[in-house]
C-alpha cells in the first residue's frame, strides 16, 4: 500500500509547479515549513523573554538605578509611569516584565520550540509519514501561535501595561489590577492565552493522529523512536490538560469583564473599598484548575527534551540506549501520574492536611519514572566510544543539569519543607535548572543536530563549542545562587530583590552576602546573553556558508529522518519506507557500518541486536 | 504528495485520520466541560447556606430543548446512514430537519437568555423587595414599571415559589436603593448558567455551520468523492452528537437540580 502510494506521489507531484513566496514560505501546509516557520517565532520569543529577565536583573542588582540605554527607550516606548524619564523602571514595569517572562518562556518560547518546531519537523519524518495527518490543521496551528504571540506582546501598550500578576494569574489580584482599565493587560493575556490553547490543540491532535495512524509499513510501536514516544505522551498532556485552564481563562475573563465573582469570594475588600460583587467565589478554584494544567506542563516542558537529548546520546555513542522499553513505560507512567500532581504547588493555600499528604505521595511517585528515564540516559553513555561534537556537549550537559534540578524539587514535593521554600529564590532555581540549562540545552543540542537535515549544511563546531562551554558556565552562576538566596528566606517577585529585608542592627534579615549575590547573578545573566551571539550568528551564517554535508546521513544514523533527500522536499521520501528493526542498531556485530538504518533490509534476521524480529 | 488513510481505514486502528482526529478533539472538550462541571461543583458546595437559587429556570422551556436536540441527533445519524446507503436526497432531507432543530434550539434559548435580561429583583429604600420583568415601554427616568410580585425575603428570590400572581408593579427611581438584573453577574449560578450554556451555544453555532456547509456548499464533493463526502458528514456527526450529550449534561444541572 505504501509502495503505491509513494508511486502516486510522484506522478502527481511532477503536475505540480513550484509554489510562490505566500504559497511557499508564509501559508504553507507543509510540516517543514510550518516546523521551521514555528522555530523561528520562537526562537525570538525565547530572546524577548531573556530580554525582559535582563530588564529585571539589572533592576534587581541596581534597585532604583535607571537601566542602562535601554532604560530611556523604555520610558519613550510604554510611557513615564512604567519607567521615569532617567530610566528606572517602575513597580508596575518589574510587575509586568516578570509575569511576561514566564508566559512567553513557557508558553511562546519552549513548548512551541519542542512540539511545534521539532515535533513538526522531526516527528513525521521519523514516523516514515509524507506530511503530518491534516496539514491545512498545522498551518492553522502555527497561526493561532502567531496571533496569540502578537495579542500577547501587544498588550504591553495597551494603557496600565501588561499583565503584571505573575504567569500563574492567581485570581483575585489578577481581577483587581488595573482597575482604572478596561480591557487591560490581564484582558490581553486571557485573550492571548484562548489563542494559544487553540493553537496548542490543533497540533496535538495533529501529532497524535500522525503517530498512530501515518507510521511507516514495519514500524511497531516498539521501534518507534524515543523522540516519538515522547511527543506521543506530550501530546496527550496538551490534549487532556490545556481544556481546564481554557475554562478558567474563560471564567476569569467573565470575573474580568462581565462583573461575576467565580474566582472573588465574599467581602472582598481593595484599597480599603469593598468590591461590588455578588461574591462567593473561590480563589482556591482558579488555582486547581490552573495548576492541573501547569503540572503537566512541567512535563511537556521536559519530555521532548529528553527525547531529543536520547536521539543524540544514542548516535553519538554509536551503541543502542540503554533500558528503551523502561523508558517507554516511563514516559508512559510520567504522563498519567503528571495529572495527580498538580496540588503540589498549593500546600501552603490551607486546602487540608489530607489533600497534601495524597499530592505529597503521588510527587513522591512521579520522581520514580524521572529517574528511571534520567539514569537510563547516564547508562547509555556507559562504555561507549563517545564522539563529543556540538550537539553531543549540550545533551550531556542536559543530564547533570537536569539532575540538579529533578533533585532539588523532592524538598518542594515534601509538604514540610515546603512550608519554608515557597514561593522563594530556591523554587526559582529548582524549575530554572530543570527548564534553562535542562530543556533549552536540549533545544540547542536539537538545532544543532538537525540542522544539517533542513539546511545541507553544519552549524561551525568551534563557536558551537564555544556557545556551549560559555552558556555551560554563566547559567550555573545565574541559577546556583538562586539556592543560596531561597534558603536565606529570600522572597520571589520583589521589586528590590530583597534589599527591604536587609540585616539592620539588632534585626535579623538577608545578610549582605545574600544581596550581593542579586549581583553576581545579574552580572551572570548578561553574559549569558552574550554568550548567545556566537549561536545567533552561527545560525544564519551557516545557512549559506557552513560546512557542506557529504551524504544525506551526516551523523551516521540509524532513524527515517536520514533517509530522506537534504532537505527533504514536499512529501519527504523519495522511495517506499519500510521498516525492519528497532531504531538504534548502532555497532551490530557482524555488520560492516557502525550503524543500520532501520529501513535497510540488510539481513533482517540477524543483523539486529533484537533476539527475534517482532512484527 | 497523498497522505494515507485520509478516505480509507488504517488496518492496525481500523480507522480513517479524520475520526481518530475528532475523536482525539472530543476527548479534550471532555476535559473543557468536565472543568466547567467541576468549577460548578466545588462553588456550589463551598456556598453559603440561603446563597444558591433554585427554580430560576423554567424547566420546561429546558425539556423541550432538550427533545429538540435528541431529534436533531436521531435525524442527524439517518441522514448519515441514508447517504451511506446511496440516497443523497434523503440525506439532504433528514439533516435539514437537523439544522431546523438546531435553530430552534437557538431560537428559545435567545427567548430564555432575553427573559433573564429583563428580569430584575430591586430593593426599595423601605427594605421591601420586588420583582419581575422590566416593561420597557412604560418604564421612564423616573418611574421602574415591573410585571412581577413582591416577594416576603431575600430566601423567596432565591427560591420563588412555582405559580405567583404577577402584577403590575411601579416604583418610583428615587425609591430603589438596589437593584439588579438575573444576569451572570447576579451571582454565581447566573454567571456559570451564561458561561456554560453560552459556551455550549458557541458549540451549537460552530457544529451547524459546519453540518450547514457539508450540506450545502461543498456538497459537490458527493459526486466526485462520494466515500471522502460521507466520512465528513459522519465526523461532523460525531462532533453534533457531543454537543447534544453536553446538553444531556447542562439540562439537569441547572434546570432541575
């Protein structure tokens, strides 16, 4: 059937002409083209959203200092009561730009870089699949993104700026800032948000309705690739776990705009003004059904990581990975338990003794599966003859730094010791380490990696070494302090980065020590900004002048997306895929390459490290 | 370039893209109305006693939506079967009735969502309450004319009794110390009533379009790929008979319980 199908292809392709610039590049229904089109809107999100951690940075190791150049531009741009004439940013701006940073991280930056870019991509290629299931879908997926990032970076010149109440929106401050306005940031947000959500279910339908239905002939579940388990799974916790926050978007945006109280209890007074509403609302509401997505969250933040990050240890170890069905399972284990954890980040709302001891055990659970993945990964590595290129620096790099930050997450899970670390410096440092040095090392390990399939060229090794090595370095020194200052007792969300809690005569407070460490992590975070340009340059340049690849399978691969012309035209393939072992056949003994593509008939009986040949 | 199994069944999943896709949507409208359920349940438990309405929506007005959804939902499945069995007329005919089922739908629940607007409890400066529809006619700056009665206590409004006498009833501006309409501000129930059936009819809106297209101007689709044209109306099928079910939901929710 495949066979014919490919025939098909090709005598309906030569009636094709090729499509124009609009056709082509902008409305393209082609997973490529939207998975690049996807890359790169994020990719300058994640730059907007380190842009805006700068801003704070500097305004937290400079309280009340006008921030350099930039300072003024911001006063010109978002007006004198979001930063003065000399530059120094405002309550409100600090506000604004925080809650900004971890939507556009979050929800604009990574999630979109790992499912819409790489699962785009990737994904159908690896499956042996012509295009994903409903291409026009994808095109539509990438869209909604576009229109929600826009909704969302337009509301910080929406009068009162944008939304200021942290990413998580907790009701009621996100119902009562910005009186004066209407609609006003949080509006936009919400708004902004429904757009995203939209977006978000599209391409997990998409995704998973290519994984299951547009597999290559031969290619079993269990010879799927790990990158396609893991968008498998990720799919699933966008799909299941997206609805809940859309419904509270939606109540919040009728509590916002439409005077209900879902979320405003009784007597709420603000400013000394009781508020004029029914009431009877319950904030604690607001929070399940935010968290019940935002744990799953944390997952899809990861998962992909880990599948990318598996891609690359096995080729670069030129041996299978180690404990692949565990990790299967894993995975699979990973996103059920990630629905029954969500109340973990409410222990301290006084939601019951009872309530937490069940979310504390099920947290306890869920680190299980984490670890099971995460030492399958440090084992792979385990007497293999390692080549350390570029992509390889950063998926090892992955590994301690996510490790750092699965671990220093157990205190949080613990209801006890939370009571003491919420909602401080070290919750930063914990989900920082797991997302900033762990999944954006995988993005870049990813870019590098596959880089040569959607160009025809490499990225330079030397200043991707470079980029590794310096980003390696400075992140440490942005998020190990984090640690040091959380457990001094040091809060999260202030102006002034605690300089009000400051040790005075007499009066136990933040040490010195503790404040100054704000510096050290500023100083830090700018250069690992600049530790970026090499990348940004890098990537453009290569794309014209990098190192030509020889063949269509630069790394030596064993998966489909290697078996394609570079890059890949429309439809992908060019000959039947049929498939025939697993998916990391590197070092079979008794075979005369180092690795067998899993389409290569080769000697299917023997040539595998499978005892028998499932089919 | 084809994509495979976008008209014909996959043999492992014995299903063709487009269904597992519907499928796959409808598992996440599960979960956006399950969270809406959900919002329901933990407010109305967390509510102070005397603080949930109940009988503020006619249940007959409700029952009798609800059997003009379960029509459309039959007519909808034998038009579908119809088409399958080659009759194109029929099926034309039958998801008509689909469609006319579904506007009416709309049709009273405009009515519904009419009544609540104009629908006021006002307190007069005296403490004495009233209530009942707004006559706008006769209603000026100075004078609020109701058709309505004057219930005992706030518990009254919060559950009126089945039969009252309504009458005219018309209070001077200066008199009103509150006043408020039955809409979704009025409290919580009122606000979880206008979100979730007016989410419910985005639903309705969207489904008949799409059912309204399929039937009308991408019908050519039935001459030329005559197998294609019939997985679209079962799919949009799949989607109309969800929506149904979450009136099945809706229905008893707010009108009986």
């Amino acid at each position: 059937m495949q066979t014919t199908t490919l025939k098909e292809t090709h005598t309906h392709d030569s009636h094709h002409e090729e499509p124009g610039f609009w056709q082509g590049y902008i409305f393209s229904t082609d997973h490529k083209v939207v998975g690049i089109q996807y890359a790169v809107t994020a990719l300058l999100f994640l730059l907007f959203g380190l842009f805006l951690m700068l801003m704070m940075r500097w305004q937290l190791a400079h309280p009340g200092h006008p921030v350099p150049v930039m300072g003024k531009i911001l006063s010109q741009l978002l007006g004198e009561d979001m930063a003065s004439k000399e530059g120094v940013m405002s309550p409100d701006l600090y506000n604004s730009f925080g809650a900004m940073h971890g939507t556009i991280m979050v929800f604009l930056a990574i999630v979109p870089l790992l499912t819409g870019a790489f699962g785009n991509y990737v994904m159908p290629l690896q499956i042996g699949a012509p295009d994903m299931a409903f291409p026009r879908l994808n095109m539509m997926s990438y869209q909604f993104y576009f229109v929600g990032g826009v909704v969302m970076f337009s509301s910080f010149f929406v009068p009162g700026g944008a939304a200021k109440s942290g990413w998580t929106s907790y009701s009621p401050l996100a119902s009562v800032t910005d009186p004066g306005h209407h609609p006003n940031g949080q509006t936009f947000w919400l708004i902004g948000m429904i757009f995203l959500i939209t977006s978000s279910l599209l391409g997990s339908v998409n995704i998973l309705s290519t994984i299951i239905q547009l597999r290559a002939k031969g290619l079993t579940w269990m010879r799927l690739p790990f990158f396609v388990w893991a968008q498998f799974v990720t799919g699933f916790l966008l799909l299941l776990a997206f609805p809940p926050l859309e419904a509270a978007g939606c109540l919040q945006l009728m509590d916002n705009s439409f005077g209900t109280s879902f979320f405003l209890p009784t007597g709420l007074v603000v400013s000394g003004h009781p508020l004029n509403i029914a009431g009877g609302g319950s904030p604690l509401l607001w929070q399940h059904l935010f968290w019940f997505l935002a744990h799953p969250e944390v997952y899809v933040l990861i998962l992909p990581a880990m599948g990318i990050v598996a891609e690359i240890i096995a080729n670069n170890t030129r041996k299978p990975l180690w404990g692949y069905k565990s990790k299967v399972y894993a995975s699979m284990t990973l996103g059920f338990l990630s629905f029954i954890v969500w109340a973990h980040h409410m222990y301290l709302t006084g939601m019951g003794i009872r309530i937490a001891t069940f979310f504390q055990t099920t947290t306890m659970m869920i680190s299980i599966p984490s670890v099971v993945i995460l030492t399958a990964l440090l084992i792979s590595l385990w007497g293999g003859s390692i080549r350390f290129n570029t992509p390889m620096l950063f998926a090892v790099g992955f590994l301690p730094m996510f490790g750092i930050g699965g671990l220093t997450g157990l205190p949080l899970g613990f209801n006890a010791s939370d009571i003491q670390l919420h909602d401080s410096y070290y919750v930063i440092g914990h989900f920082h380490y797991v997302v900033a040095p762990g999944t954006i090392f995988a993005i870049f390990a990813g870019i590098y990696y596959w880089y040569p399939k959607a160009t025809g060229r490499f990225m330079n090794e030397f200043w991707g070494k470079v980029h590794f090595g310096l980003s390696m370095i400075f992140m440490n020194f942005i998020f190990m302090p984090m640690f040091i200052q959380g457990l001094a007792g040091m809060s999260r969300r202030m102006y002034d980065g605690g300089a009000t809690y400051a040790e005075m005569p007499g009066v136990p407070g933040l040490s010195p020590f503790v404040l100054n460490l704000n510096k050290v992590i500023s100083y830090a975070a700018f250069s690992l900004a600049i530790a970026q340009i090499p990348f940004i340059i890098n990537f453009f340049w290569s794309i014209k002048h990098g190192k030509k690849i020889t063949s269509d399978n630069p790394w030596d691969a064993t998966t489909l997306e290697w078996q394609t012309p570079t890059p890949p035209g429309h439809g992908n393939f060019t000959k039947p895929i049929e498939v025939f072992r697993g998916p990391y056949e590197y070092s079979v003994p008794g075979c005369p390459t180092d690795f067998l593509p899993q389409n290569d008939p080769g000697n299917a009986k023997t040539l595998t490290h499978e005892h028998t040949v499932h089919r | 370039m084809n994509i495979p199994y976008t008209v014909e069944r996959r043999e492992d999943t014995g299903l063709y893209n487009a269904k597992l896709g519907v499928w796959l949507f409808l598992a996440s409208e599960v979960m956006l109305f399950g969270a809406l359920f959900s919002s329901y349940i933990l407010l109305r438990v967390g509510a102070d006693a005397g603080t949930w309405p109940r009988h503020w929506l006619d249940y007959k007005l409700g029952a009798l939506n609800t059997v003009i959804l379960i029509i459309s939902s039959v007519t909808n499945v034998i038009a579908w079967a119809n088409l399958k069995l080659g009759s194109f007329s029929k099926y034309r005919f039958y998801q008509s009735i689909t469609m006319v089922c579904a506007v009416t739908f709309l049709g009273i629940k405009s009515y519904e969502y009419y009544g609540k607007f104009h629908h006021y409890t006002v307190t007069l400066k005296d403490g004495r309450i009233a209530d009942g529809h707004i006559q706008l006619q006769e209603t000026t700056k100075d004078k609020l004319v109701l058709d309505g009665y004057w219930p005992a206590s706030q518990a009254v409004v919060m559950d009126p009794p089945s039969k009252v006498e309504e009458s005219k009833i018309e209070i001077e501006t200066k008199d009103i110390a509150e006043k408020h309409n039955y809409g979704p501000s009025r409290n919580n129930f009122a606000g979880l009533y206008f979100t979730m059936t007016g989410l419910h009819v985005l639903h309705i809106i969207g489904g008949i379009l799409v059912i309204f297209a399929i039937w009308g101007p991408l019908s050519g689709m039935h001459k030329t790929d005559p197998d294609r044209y019939a997985n679209r109306v079962e799919v949009a099928g799949l989607f109309w008979s969800f929506v149904d079910l979450v009136w099945l939901f809706i229905f008893p929710t707010f009108y009986l319980l």
